[in-house]
C-alpha cells in the first residue's frame, strides 16, 4: 500500500510505501458493512417527492 | 527638505521624498528585520512593526488516482483555515473517504467531534471528520472541506460535497484539538484500505 505525499511549499510529490507498522495498524481496524446504494424511493424521498407526486409531475395515470 | 536621497555605492539611488503638505509625521522603523514575507505596519501613531500578510496560497491539484492516502505537509504554523477541494474524486471501495489533521509527530486518528449526513440517517464520527454516513461504490464526490482555527490547536470543519454521478449530497461539521500545531492533513479512508482511483485533490490555505 502506498501514500502520496505532497509538500505544499515546495510542491514536491512522492509516493510513499507504508512502513509494516502502519499496514498492520490499517489491518487491525473493524471493517464497516458496505453500504448499498439508496433506493430509487429513498432518492425520490431525498428529494422531497413522493411515488404519487411524481406520477402527477409526469403526467402519468396509475391505474389501482 | 523634501526628500532625502541614498545614492548608491556603485550607481543609481534611493530617496525618500514627503508630501507636498507633509503635516507634522514621524514613522519609527522596527527594531529588527523582521521574518520572510513579513509587512510593515503602524500602530497609528507612527511606530511601525513587522507583521504576517493576510495570504491565500493556492495549491497544487493532486491527481486522487493511486494511494490509500494523500497527505498535504509543510502547512506554515500562520494558517488560520484550510480548504480541501474534491473534483471527481472515487476510491475502488464503499470505505467512508475522511480527513485527519496532524502535527510534526504524524496524523491523528481520534478526537475528532462530530456528525455528518447525506438525507439518510446521520452518523458521529470520531476518527477523522467524516464525508458521510456511507459511501456507495463507485461514488463520484465533488466539493470541499473547510477546516478553520478554533485557537489553541483545536480545529472546526464544515463540508458540503455532492456526487456527480447519482443524487446525494453529503455535509457536515465538527472539532478536533490537535496535540500540538497542525503543519498536515490527511485525506484517506476509514478502512485505509480503499484506493483512490480518480479525481483531483487540491487545497487553499490562508492566514
């Protein structure tokens, strides 16, 4: 694993290989559940617009 | 006299000329020489001192394509705020993408207070001042953080990001007290695993 270093005065770049006990200290650190990717209600709600809103918005008739 | 004249040792000269109606003035030049970069300025009543400038220094944009981490380093001990620009930026993982402060002796990972949001459920942070409560693969972020002084090495941050390439927007805020003066950040993942794999990373700083 590497890290970019950039110095902001001299605006030198290096790339630098993690030392063992930095790898090891990464390693040791719980590991969070992936999150999934919002719903398209849960992007539509983000929003601020409901199913039925949008329909209306569209111009499209639902049918019960 | 109006002026006073200074000629040079070889050629040419230097002059200090007063105004036409000059007033009754009297400017008293520093003790020392000052620092790099330092400006002169009056106390009003004409004793005059070496000051910082108020400066904003533009970095240099960072191609965000390779690492687990980028760090920005030789942050002068005068900055007040820094703010960290992201325009594309993606990892190859859902490992939330944070911000770590550090002093000469390295980046701090705990401390940090805060909570950060996306419209979904927000989420305290406490290892670095966090983008999100999530961050879907393959996600695309775009905005900034500002990290201002507090005094006394503690540190405010507020970021507003959105992605590009689906709607979510992220934001947020917190503190963090720094063991000693900040001369870095860190731009990496919780889980440090996670590779930067597009974008650019750029900071401005001030002060």
């Amino acid at each position: 694993m590497e890290r970019i270093e950039v110095n902001v005065i001299t605006g030198e770049q290096k790339i630098i290989s993690l030392t063992t006990e930095e790898i090891a200290e990464i390693r040791s650190r719980p590991q969070p559940e992936p999150v999934p990717e919002p719903t398209a209600e849960e992007k539509l709600a983000a929003a601020g617009l409901t199913v039925s809103e949008l329909h209306q918005l569209l111009g499209l008739e639902v049918t019960p | 006299m109006s002026k006073l004249r200074l000629t040079g040792s070889t050629s040419g000269f230097t002059e200090l000329t007063a105004p036409a109606v000059a007033g009754s003035n009297t400017l008293t030049l520093p003790t020392s020489n000052g620092t790099a970069d330092q400006a002169l300025i009056t106390n009003g009543s004409g004793t005059l001192s070496f000051a910082n400038r108020v400066q904003m220094v533009q970095g240099t944009a960072v191609a965000s394509t390779s690492g687990t981490s980028i760090d920005f380093t030789g942050i002068p001990s005068y900055v007040k705020r820094i703010t960290v620009m992201f325009d594309g930026v993606s990892t190859n993982g859902t490992s939330i993408v944070l911000i770590r402060l550090g002093t000469s002796s390295g980046v701090e990972a705990t401390g940090y207070k805060g909570t950060t949001g996306d419209g979904g459920t927000p989420d305290l942070y406490s290892t670095g001042f966090s983008s999100s409560p999530g961050f879907p693969a393959a996600s695309i972020v775009n905005g900034q953080f500002v990290i201002s002084s507090f005094g006394s090495n503690t540190w405010a941050e507020s970021h507003l990001l959105g992605r590009s390439d689906s709607v979510q927007i992220m934001f947020g805020g917190g503190i963090k007290t720094l063991s000693g003066t900040l001369d870095r950040i860190r731009i990496t993942t919780v889980n440090g695993t996670d590779t930067f794999d597009a974008g650019t990373i750029n900071i401005m700083y001030e002060g």
